[in-house]
C-alpha cells in the first residue's frame, strides 16, 4: 500500500551498539527496534552506519574485506522485505562490494513495496587512528543526489560527510526535503573529558548548522557502545552515540542518551521548511556570481 502525499512524516531512528559480527542476529535486532518504532507511528526509519557488524575500520585487514555484500545481496533482501512488511521508508547501511578490490561505504534506501529505490556512497572519507576508512572505501561516485520516496526527497549522507557544507547544501539544492546522516563516530579513550566534550559538541553543532543554513529537518543516528580493538582489547573506540533528530532552525526535536540503545520519533513538518525559507531566505541572498573559488582546494 503506498502513502498518501502529506506535509507531516513521522520519523524514526535506531541507535545500537554491536558486540559481534553475526550480521543475522544484529539485522534481527534493527528489525525488533524498527518494528517498535513502527508500532508508535514511524513512517521513515534510519539506521547508523555499517550496522551489520563490529566497526572494522580499526585496523588495516584485508581479511575484512570479507564482510562486505554484493548489490542486491543478503542484506538488501533482508531490509527491502522489512521495509515491504512494515509499510515504512527505511534507510540502511552496508559495506558494499561492487567488485574485486572494489568497495564502497553505501547508504540503501527501500521504500515499501517497491525495494530499493536508491543508494547513496560515502562521498568523503576519513583516515585517522582507529578509522582507518580510506584502505577499505573508494569514494563515492553518485554525487549528492536525493533519493525520491514516498515521504518525500531524501539527501542521504555518511558520518565524515556530515563535517562538510558544501554536500549538505548540494543536496537541498537538488531537492532534498530532509537530511539524514548515518554515523559512527566515538572517543579515543585517552581523550579527556574536556576533549571528549569539544568534540561531542563540535559533532552536534555542525549537523545542526545544517539544518540552519538549509532550513532542513536534519537526522543522525549513531553507534554506542564501546568495541575494542582487534590489536589491543585494552585500547578501542567509545562510540558516544547522542544521535538525534533537529528541525528546519537547528532546534533538537529528539536526542538519544550517549552511552545507551535508543529510538527516536520525531514529527517533521514538511511544510514548515518552506515556512522558514521564507522568513530566511538564504537561497535568495546567495552570492552565487562570488563563489567560484569554492571549488578550488585552497585560496593563496
């Protein structure tokens, strides 16, 4: 049964820690959660990022490689026969194998009964001590295209993308009605409090700038939990969690605790983005004649 055009989507998140990589235990425990946030309303669910397993990012193993899926494949069936089920629009992540030595950080979008309607690819990618993405993730070659569904159009991005402007704006240039932001971000846990603290807020702050500078509902879900790793179980990454759902002006319509599975439902008014862009009319005011630079690495 296919939804009836509405200003109002009532959206859902999941955050989740992972203590092992059985991928059918933890697609059945995203489903429960789904499940439970469908029961209260959720049209639109969002899982994190590469929630079928452990983070595997932590060290350089080319034995992990072993844990991506193929395009249709495992994890797609399994997700587009829930979304079907439920009746909802449900955006997923996986580690997607697209060929030998060929592997992406994809975001899939499923809306009802009609499958997948879309894939987004991790478009920046980070390297950094205990994320070491780069040796496992090409980057993304869709660009920032929103995915069209029945509740309307998506601008699906991935974690490190989330630091960026430019591709938030790119997708409500194109279209976007929402952003969403599957994350899995946490603390080295040498960092201090008051560094853990910094960071955390950083992380919020500029998700919620974009939900400003776009007028934009903007989603986040992320990991939690602590996953050790695979070179030193004394040493690992704290996923902080904290995922949360932020109206067209930044305002925080639902927030996740840090250290704890959460869902989250949130209505967003479609419409009141439109509201908003009237009374703020950012996209108006854009000096579009000065901006060339911008695609320039540097100014000097």
């Amino acid at each position: 049964m296919k939804k009836q055009a509405s200003n109002i989507v009532k959206a859902g998140l999941v955050q989740q820690a992972l203590v092992d990589n059985d991928k059918q235990s933890n697609w059945q425990h995203s489903a429960l959660k789904i499940e439970a946030l469908v029961e209260q309303g959720a049209e639109l669910v969002l899982l994190q990022e590469l929630h079928s397993t452990l983070y595997f990012c932590q060290q350089e193993n080319a034995e992990n490689f072993d844990l991506a899926e193929t395009i249709p494949g495992p994890a797609t069936d399994f997700f587009a026969a829930l979304a079907k089920r439920l009746n909802i629009v449900l955006v997923t992540s996986l580690f997607e194998k697209r060929a030998a030595g060929l592997y992406h950080n994809t975001a899939v979008v499923f809306d009802r009964d009609l499958g997948m309607v879309g894939k987004y690819r991790k478009m920046h990618i980070p390297d950094d001590p205990g994320f070491y993405e780069k040796f496992y993730f090409t980057p993304g070659d869709l660009g920032f295209t929103p995915i069209k569904t029945s509740v309307g159009m998506l601008g699906v991005l991935v974690c490190w993308d989330q630091w960026y402007p430019e591709a938030a704006r790119l997708m409500a240039m194109a279209g976007a009605d929402i952003l969403l932001y599957p994350t899995a971000i946490g603390w080295d846990k040498a960092d201090d409090q008051a560094e853990q603290k910094r960071q955390r807020d950083a992380w919020q702050l500029i998700q919620r700038s974009h939900a400003v500078a776009n007028s934009l509902p903007v989603m986040v879900a992320n990991r939690c939990g602590f996953e050790s790793s695979p070179l030193d179980p004394e040493d690992g990454i704290v996923f902080w969690g904290l995922s949360f759902i932020a109206g067209p002006q930044g305002e925080i319509l639902a927030e996740a605790t840090k250290d704890e599975e959460t869902s989250l439902l949130a209505e967003l008014d479609l419409k009141r983005s439109e509201q908003v862009k009237r009374m703020w009319p950012y996209f108006r005011d854009r000096r579009i004649d000065a901006y060339a630079d911008l695609i320039k690495r540097w100014r000097s």
